[in-house]
C-alpha cells in the first residue's frame, strides 16, 4: 500500500548534480521525500536502505549504467515491485530492449518533457499502483 502523497519517497538515480537537484526540488515542493544517487551502483544501496516508493533512472551513468543497476535491484526480493520510470536522453529505440523485461512502468526522454511534467507523470503513476 502506497503512502499518503506527502510521505511518498522517491530515489532519483541520475548521474547529473544539476538534473538531481532540479528534480529535488521539484519533487519536495510537491511533497514527495526525495533522496538522490549519482551513478548505478549507488543506486543500488539507496534503493536498498531507502526502499523508495519509485525510482527515476537514468541509464548513462558512470561506474554502473542505470541498466545494470535496474538488473541488480530485480534480482534482490526488496527490489522486485518497486516501481522504475526510465528518465534518459536516449531515445527509446537506443534503449536496451532488456528493460521492458525488468518491468519498467515507463521511459520518458527528459528534453521532452519539463520537470513539472515529470511530476506529474509520477503522480499519475503512483494513483494507478494505489
């Protein structure tokens, strides 16, 4: 069962300070308790200790991209059904077709869509899981 909206928790797992804090904010204003990583592997343990309500990825990232961090959270029973939007800059056909496999609930290329938009697709997800 998902939280009220203001204790929803949300990992943003993206490897650009900007963007993270971009949407930290966003998603704070809105509520949402926010915590951040900047690269795959770190990713993993936030999403462990954390145990988010969802999870932003971006799939480029330094030391572990955001697909193999996605294959390691899957393959923990805490990481199973915790719900993944791809949030990226490649284009779904550059994608690894592997991800619809790991039960991503959507991809979104973040030059199309602003932060708020973002928000809101979010939100719009976590009331369809409720």
């Amino acid at each position: 069962m998902l939280q009220s909206k203001y204790m929803t928790k949300i990992a943003i797992i993206e490897d650009d300070p900007v963007i993270n804090q971009m949407y930290r904010m966003k998603f704070e204003a809105e509520g949402f308790i926010v915590q951040l990583a900047n690269n795959g592997s770190r990713g993993v343990s936030l999403v462990k200790d954390f145990k988010p309500d969802m999870i932003l990825l971006d799939l480029e990232m330094p030391e572990m991209n955001g697909e193999a961090a996605l294959k390691q959270i899957r393959s923990q029973d805490w990481g199973q059904h915790i719900p993944v939007m791809i949030l990226t800059n490649l284009g779904a056909e550059e994608a690894p077709k592997s991800l619809k496999a790991l039960g991503i609930i959507d991809y979104i290329v973040k030059a199309n869509l602003t932060p708020s938009e973002v928000v809101a697709k979010v939100k719009d997800e976590l009331k369809k899981l409720a």
